[in-house]
C-alpha cells in the first residue's frame, strides 16, 4: 500500500520446538507512530513472536526486518569487535608468554620476545578460528539483544524484571548506556565528566519518574513497589534507552483499574510523540481502545489484520476465539 511507512517487517517467521509449531509462516508490518495490538487465543504464537521480533529466539525461516535492516545482521558480531577482542586475546597471550620466555630467572630478552610474539599470534589465531568454528555450528545463532536495544528495539517482560534491592531511582539511571562511570579507567582519570553525566542522567531519571508520576516513591526500594508501579517503572526505564519501537508484553496484567488508565494515557502520549509500539494483551478493552492496528493471530499464523472496530466484529476472530472450525 504506498504511503506506509513500516518501521518493523515480518516475513514468512517460522519457528518449532521439536513437533510443534509455535510459529507458522506469520507475515505482517508495523507502522512507524502507532500502536498496534497483537492478540489471539492461547497458544496463538504472539509470545514466540515477540520473542523472534526481540532477538531472544532465531527464527527456523524467515526473516524480521527493523527500520529496513535484517535483526540478524543488526545482531551479528561486528568487524571492530572481531577486531577489539582478537587484539585483547593476542595481549593476554603474548604478555604470559612473555613472563614463561623471561622465567623466574630472568633469562634471556631474546627468546622471551619470540615467545611473546608466539603467545600473541596463538592468541589472535585462537580467537579468529573459535569465531569460525561457532558460525559453522547450524545451532549458532547471533542472539545478542542488547544490540537491537542499542539500536532502539525494545522490550518489556510481562512478568517485570526490576532490580529489586535498588531504589527506583537508581533502576532508571542504570538504563542508559555506554555511560562514562562504566569506564573503570574513566573513574579515575575523567572524574569530572563521569560526574557531570552522572548528574545529567539523575536529571533525566527524576523527569522521567515525575512523568509516569511515581516520583513519590523515588527512593524505594523497587522491589517494594507495588504491581501497577513496576510494571510504570519498567516502562520508563524502557524510554530512558531512548527507543524508537518498544514491544510491551502484557503492559497492564496485574495492574489495578486506576494505573492501567495512567498506563495507557502515557502511552498514547508517547504514541503522539513519535514512538512506535507493539502490544501483546489479553485484556481487549485496554487492546480494542488503545490500538491503532490490531493483528490477530491464531496457530502461528496472522488471521486477520484491522482496525479495532472491524476486528470487534469479525467473525473469523470470534471463531478462533471460541474455539469453532
């Protein structure tokens, strides 16, 4: 259809575990700015495909593209990281070679550098022919979500995975990354500016709790916050990696009457505000007033795809539903 403007594609996913099907050639887009809903009976297949579009699982066939780009090529190892940790590999090597060549006797430069320069290229050599064994193997896969979360394709959990012993405060500022303070050297020698993003990410953290109005419990204890809280609180820690697509896995299961309204107010809003999001929910209220699109699936496969009104009356819907044909 011209003027679409998918940020997430899905093509032909097929996935089984053993006999069964859990995925079955599902097919269906995304479009960049919405919300759309993904429903079905149970064991429909959306949990598998949630888990296939996050990376978590590699699909037997088929395939996931994200704003255009493959998630196996977003996730595959990339040249400088080959290149970072042959490098590291080569070092390590080559530094315990250096102290085997040398001896507790101090023998020789001579062949202390040989058997450097022998510990380095084992190193390296050992690397490169690991990575090659491990592409070779038909189980490997380039599962690494945390590459599509760098890249903005997000994720929560339908049961929230919150650092309980850190307040809540401090589970937001944790989010982002590539932050200086992780940097050990940095905290030694850029103590000024690990401080001052330091502080830059607090700012952002406390702005964010106020949004999703959970600022009051700032300074608790995350695992002492209630269901409704959480399930706030993951959603902001969600928005402080800055996404542009977030996939929610039953956003208001557990939550009481008065935080699903604020979860949905705030997730319409971020809607207006240009993200994108993808829901799997079983509460079809929340999913027939919230969404802007809503694919249904049943037995691995899209069924039917529309807007909340016509799927409300569908009749293929209403029989997978109950279970007829």
């Amino acid at each position: 259809m011209s003027g679409r403007d998918p940020i997430l594609e899905v093509e032909g996913l097929r996935k089984t575990f053993g006999g069964i099907v859990a995925v079955d050639g599902a097919t269906f887009d995304i479009e960049r700015g919405s919300i759309t809903g993904l429903i079905g009976p149970n064991g429909a297949g959306k949990t598998t495909t949630f888990n296939l579009i996050s990376g978590f699982y590699q699909p037997d066939s088929g395939t996931v593209r994200y704003d255009g780009r493959d998630l196996q090529e977003i996730m595959r190892p990339h040249r400088d990281e080959t290149v970072i940790w042959s490098g590291a590999s080569g070092i390590t090597l080559g530094a315990l070679g250096g102290i085997v060549g040398l001896g507790p006797l101090g023998l020789s430069a001579l062949p202390a550098l040989g058997t450097t320069a022998a510990g380095a290229v084992a190193g390296v050599g050992g690397y490169l022919a690991q990575q090659r064994a491990t592409q070779r193997r038909p189980e490997h896969t380039n599962s690494r979500p945390y590459m599509l979360a760098r890249d903005g394709l997000v994720r929560t959990f339908q049961l929230t995975r919150e650092l309980g012993e850190m307040t809540a405060l401090e589970n937001l500022m944790l989010a982002p990354q590539g932050q200086a303070g992780e940097n050990l050297a940095n905290t030694w020698f850029r103590r000024d500016a690990v401080h001052e993003e330091e502080a830059a990410v607090r700012e952002r953290a406390e702005e964010m709790l106020e949004l999703l109005e959970i600022d009051h419990v700032s300074d608790e204890p995350a695992g002492n916050l209630s269901g409704g809280q959480r399930k706030l609180l993951e959603l902001g820690r969600v928005l402080m990696l800055e996404p542009r697509l977030i996939l929610l896995d039953e956003p208001v299961a557990g939550v009481n009457p008065s935080l699903t309204r604020k979860l949905m107010e705030r997730i319409e809003r971020l809607r207006d505000e240009g993200y994108t999001f993808c829901i799997v929910e079983h509460d079809m209220e929340v999913i027939m007033e919230l969404s802007d699109t809503i694919i249904v699936m049943n037995e691995g496969k899209k069924l039917v795809e529309g807007l909340p009104e016509e799927i409300r009356n569908d009749e293929a819907v209403i029989d997978a539903y109950l279970g007829v044909g």
